[in-house]
C-alpha cells in the first residue's frame, strides 16, 4: 500500500502495533517479519494470511495444542551449512535434529480431519514432505549429548579403546606415586590437579626438589608446586598424542556428516521458515486475543463497513484501568463515499479518523481486527492522512500553506482505490475563505471516488454534505445536560460545537456570551442553535428506543416462559393418561408373576409327593378361578350398583362406560368414528364401538 504522507504510519499509530506484535514473536524469524510488516494490495495474499491467524485463534479459545514449542534460530547454522568447506559441531547437528523433530511433530499433528477444519494452517507444509534421513543420519553418528559416537568408524573405536586403557595404568601409577609422596608428607591438601592438560601433583614449594618431574607452575600465594612425575611423563605424552587423534578423526567424521546433510540443505531452510512461520502467525493470534480481534469479511472493492469496531491500543489501555471502549459504526461504499463528522472538541473525532485508518491497515497486512465479524473491508492501494499541524518549518511554510500542499496531492492522486483522512479541513484560515476552499476540495474528492473520513467545524461543510451526492454527515455525541463528549458517532445528520453551551456551562459572564452572540452571524448562530436542539432530540429518542428495546426483550422472555409453563402442563397431562392406561397392565403383570411362582411350587410338589391328585385339584383350582375376570367382575358389580346400561347412540355429554376397562367418563366431543371422553382431569380418544351409554341409578329414580 501506498503510504502519504511517509509517516503516515506513525500518524496512525501502526509501529505500535508492530512492536505489540513483535513483543509475541519467539523466534528472529518472526520478528523480523514483523519489524517488516508488509500491507498488501491483492486479496490472495492478505485473504489467507487472516484465515491463518483466525484458525490459530481457534486453537488458543478451543484450548488445543499446537506443537510449534520449538524455537530455533538455525540461520548461522544454515548458512554455514550452505559453504562447501564448513564443518558443524555436534551441537549444531543436536539443533538441526530438534528442526527436524519439530517438523515430524507437525506433520503428524495435522490428520485428515485437522486438514479440513485448519485448511489454511496446514496450506503451510502442504509443498513440502518430512524426511527422516535427517534425523537417522545424526543419530547413527552422534548421541544424545552432541558426542561422536564410538560406533561412528573403526578409527574412532580403536583410539578411544586405547585412550581408555591409558587413562586407567595413569590412574593406577598416579594413585601408587600420591600414597608414597603423601606418607612423605610432600603433598598439599589438594595432592593433585590439572594444569596444561596434563596430571600433576600439588607439592609444598619446599619439598619440590624432592620429587622428581617437571614443573608445569605456582600457585598465586606460592606456597604451592605443580610438578608432573617423571614416572607418568610418558603416559601422559601418549594420552595427549591420542587425543589429538581423537580430535583429528571427530572432525573427520563430522566433515563426511556435514557433507552429507548438505544435501538437505534446501529442505532444512524450508523446514526453519516454516516453524518460523507457525510462529509468526501464533504471535499474531496472540496480539489479537489482547484486543479482542475478529476475522471480517473481506472484498476486492472499496468499502468499509465497521460494526462495533474499536481502537485497539485504546482498548488495550483501558482494558488495565478497567474502562469501557466506546465502539464506532460506520459505513462507506460507492454510495456514500466521504463521512463529514462534526461535533464539540475531544469528542472522538480524531480517534473515530485514526481508529478506521488503523484497522485498514491492520487488515491489509494480515491481522485480525478489533470489530465485529459482521465487519466488512475492502482493500485499498493507497491510504492518504492529514491530522494535526504539519506545518514545515525546513521551508518555512504556514499551517495553511503545508495544509493546501496536502491537499493539493489528494486531488492530484486520489481515485477509486484510494482511502483518506483528513482531520480539521479548511483549518488555519479565515473561515469564510477556508470553508470555500474546502467544499472545493471536498467536491473535487467525491468526483475521484475515493473514500474517507472529513473533520470539521465549518457550517458550510455541514450543509453542503447533504446536498452533493457521495458526501454524508456524521457527529459526535454530546451530553449538554452534564456538558460530556459520549464519543460515539452518529450518522445522517450534523452535529454542533456547543460553542456557546459550553461557555454557559462553566461560567462565564453571559454579558460577555450575549455580545458575543451579536457578532455572531444571526443564521451561522440558528443553525448551529438548531443542530444542538436536534442532538439532543435525537439522544432523547435513542434513550426511548433502548427502553422499549428492553420492554420488548422482557416480553419475549415471559411468552417464553409461558410456552414452557404449557408444555410442561401437557406434559403432565400426558404422564396422567399413560399412568391410566398402564394401571391394567400393571395388574396382569402382577397376576402372572404370582401365577408363574405357583406354578413352579405345584411342580415341585408334583415331583415330591405320591398323592398326584391332590396336586391336580390344587392346579385345576389355581387356572381356572381366573382372578383377572374376578376383578373385572367386582368392577363391573360396583359400575351396577350405580349406572345402567343402555342402548342408546353416543352422543356429546352422555356418561359412557369403556368395554375395556370398565372406566366411565363423559363424552367431550365426538370426531368421526372417535370420542374424547373425560375420565378424571386426563381426556381419552376411543372407539364409540368401545363405548356404552350410562345412566345414574339416583338420576333415573
């Protein structure tokens, strides 16, 4: 994107959050990318750079891991690798295999499924593959610890043996010579110690001519000699000529390693970036998370449509001193190209321009922004911002002069793609001649189709804004009552300075008010008079909507909890019927389960007894009392005693009887071949064939 002027950047407060995000970064990697952040022009770059970091958002709210732990700055490593006569330590190999290990981490973490809910994360090593030569190739030559292994050649193995054996006739010999010197009394308290590399004795100074060797040095008080024993000189010079040795066929080996994993050399750097890159979108998730940053929808076109969006350094401030972050909404599009926001000073007019020029640029150089997700933004090739005094004291130019120059670029520069801020136009000349010049270029800027955001107090800009096509207005609002800016933008109509109000407010003479008034312009005053009378009107309105707003939330909540009152009355209604339906079921189960235990006792009693017709009596007795028709029969008894039977049809209101379950109940309606009939508080649908017309005893006395 194409920046005016050159600290337009600074302006809008950009490096800040640069360094907020470089503050996040682990890895030299991810911080040199944001040091250097890039705003783009084209849709296929910042597209999926925002899907990016919104999938690793996902994972920080979703609590998921992600293996990007390593953090691994290779470049010297790589680079050295890249030389064709460079050899790496083994703790350099131990850093490439860690390179390696986290890119196996990664492959393995993205499974199929992983692949289609984070398809953008997983774009990032989708043209690249895991190659495990790497890692076998370090491991059969070094360990854990960086060492070349024993294994590594046969040189090696044969040298160290040797070192070995060596090192334990020293020992022993060096162990024989301290006893005797020390029953001598020849040694320190030390007795021994290294110096040059080589095994030596810790001698009194005094003694030294007793013990023959070579001297290798004093200690600083001089009470002490280091002399090597004439007995171990030899040994002494065959470790050090094996060691040398040692070293010689190391650095052999790591050579022919070296020379073999420059062969992985390309790979290796595409494996660094990649964890590098995990790592700058991780950080770039992170900075989102601090100002509450969404994925907006995004279009290759000029607009921009903000929902709820906020300053995300002020919200970050505020949020420490636990203050709310008053949120703008605003909308630009080929319709209504310029915004002319007017109102009282430090009401937000500053911050509404510098939080929309922000956010355009976060969005364009990949970051997620903080507004709504409903949020829309189109892209821009180039931004242009006037805030605030530029004056040029270099070539000695006035407010004015250096504001015109400004301008004189966004007219000669701007077009379709173009976003602009000016805050203050027409500012530092006489008011008539500078509110001119700015409907001039206001008109001039609409012709161009470019978009932006225009402050002012000038009336003639106010007016204007209604009356040429593309050019709204927007205010501040202002709570004259307690004489406070609400920083919140209001849309469609002008707002005023509340010059006089406020002067009212806080207590100057009203002699010196009403003259002021006099020198004022009668129709500049009633206009400005007016759009106050209006503000208020209008934040009066506001208050009544969010009232009734909340009436009508408290309304939908009670129909809410009447349903649920109701669904749970049928409910209940339900359990009732089922309750009814099952009593006779209940008794059947009951009769056989009792059934089924006599009988298993009359075969027992079968098998035990002689008298077989005893036990045929008692089972003739048990099947054939029937005792479900005995409770049938006692209900059809007690329904006798107290209704009669009839045949008449049924009809609504009649008392009925159910064949099935001997029930009575009175017809509530009648359906076709079906009757709702009421048996205690549960209705019940059944056949009329099932049913019997009933009269009272009592009623037909």
């Amino acid at each position: 994107m194409k920046l005016f002027p050159e600290s337009a950047s600074q302006q809008l407060e950009f490096n800040k959050i640069k360094d907020l995000l470089a503050a996040h970064c682990r890895s030299e990697y991810a911080r040199q990318k944001a040091e250097n952040l890039r705003i783009h022009t084209h849709k296929k770059f910042i597209e999926p750079q925002l899907l990016q970091t919104h999938e690793y958002k996902l994972l920080f709210q979703n609590h998921l891991y992600f293996p990007d732990d390593a953090v691994l700055n290779l470049s010297k490593e790589l680079k050295l690798l890249s030389i064709d006569s460079s050899v790496l330590s083994g703790e350099q190999f131990l850093q490439i295999k860690k390179l390696a290990f986290a890119i196996q981490q990664i492959f393995r973490w993205f499974s199929p499924d992983r692949k289609v809910a984070y398809p953008t994360l997983a774009m990032i090593i989708e043209e690249t593959y895991f190659e495990k030569t790497i890692v076998l190739l370090i491991d059969e030559i070094l360990d854990e610890y960086g060492i070349v292994k024993d294994s590594a050649s046969e040189k090696l193995a044969d040298i160290r043996m040797a070192l070995y054996k060596k090192r334990t006739e020293l020992k022993r010999v060096f162990a024989r010579i301290v006893s005797k010197l020390k029953k001598q009394g020849y040694l320190t308290d030390i007795e021994e110690s290294f110096m040059n590399g080589r095994k030596v004795l810790a001698v009194f100074a005094e003694q030294k001519r007793m013990v023959k060797g070579i001297l290798h040095g004093e200690s600083d008080s001089r009470r002490t000699s280091f002399i090597e024993p004439e007995e171990t000189t030899h040994l002494n010079n065959d470790i050090l000529s094996l060691e040398n040795e040692e070293r010689k066929e190391v650095y052999v080996i790591l050579q022919k390693l070296t020379s073999k994993m420059r062969a992985y050399h390309s790979l290796l750097a595409i494996y660094h970036d990649i964890i590098g890159e995990y790592d700058f979108i991780r950080a770039k998730a992170r900075l989102a998370l601090d100002y509450n940053g969404n994925l907006p929808a995004l279009h290759d076109k000029a607009i921009v449509k903000l929902v709820n969006a906020i300053h995300p350094l002020l919200f970050i401030y505020n949020e420490k001193l636990n203050k709310p972050t008053i949120p703008v909404n605003l909308s630009l599009d080929d319709r209504n190209r310029i915004l002319v926001i007017s109102g009282p000073n430090a009401g937000g007019k500053t911050v509404t321009l510098k939080t929309v020029g922000l956010l355009q640029m976060m969005l364009q150089s990949g970051l997620l922004v903080s507004c709504n997700h409903d949020s829309e933004f189109g892209i821009f090739k180039q931004l242009m911002i006037h805030i605030g005094d530029t004056q040029s004291l270099e070539f000695e130019l006035s407010t004015y002069s250096s504001h015109l120059i400004n301008m004189k670029y966004f007219m000669e520069n701007a077009n379709g793609k173009t976003l602009f801020f000016i805050d203050e136009l027409g500012s530092g000349s006489d008011p008539n001649l500078g509110g001119a010049f700015a409907e001039v270029i206001m008109e001039e800027l609409a012709k161009k189709h470019s978009l932006g955001l225009v402050t002012t107090h000038y009336l003639n800009l106010k007016v204007m804004a209604n009356k040429v096509n593309g050019i709204i207005n927007g205010a501040m609002a202002f709570d004259e009552t307690k004489l406070k800016p609400l920083y919140q933008l209001i849309i469609g109509k002008p707002g005023s300075s509340y010059t006089f109000s406020i002067a009212e407010r806080i207590g100057l003479p009203q002699s010196l008010i009403n003259k002021a008034r006099k020198l004022v312009d009668e129709s500049h005053f009633s206009l400005d008079k007016l759009l106050n009378s209006t503000e208020q009107d209008q934040q009066q309105i506001q208050a009544e909507k969010k009232n009734l707003e909340k009436l009508i939330k408290e309304n939908e909540k009670l129909q809410k909890e009447m349903q649920l009152v109701i669904q749970k009355e049928k409910h209940n209604q339900q359990i009732e019927l089922l309750k009814e339906q099952n009593q006779i079921n209940e008794a059947k189960f009951i009769y056989l389960k009792e059934m089924d235990r006599k009988l298993k006792s009359l075969l027992i009693e079968w098998r035990k007894t002689e008298d077989k017709n005893k036990v045929i009596k008692m089972m003739h007795a048990l099947l054939f009392k029937q005792p479900e028709k005995q409770i049938l029969k006692k209900k059809q008894q007690k329904i006798n005693s107290k209704y009669i039977e009839t045949t008449e049809p049924v009809k609504q209101g009649d008392k009925v009887m159910m064949l099935i379950n001997r029930q009575v109940g009175t017809v509530m309606n009648i359906r076709g071949k079906k009757a709702i009939i009421q048996v205690g508080a549960v209705p019940i649908t059944v056949g009329i064939t099932e049913l019997v017309v009933v009269k009272e005893k009592e009623m037909e006395k």
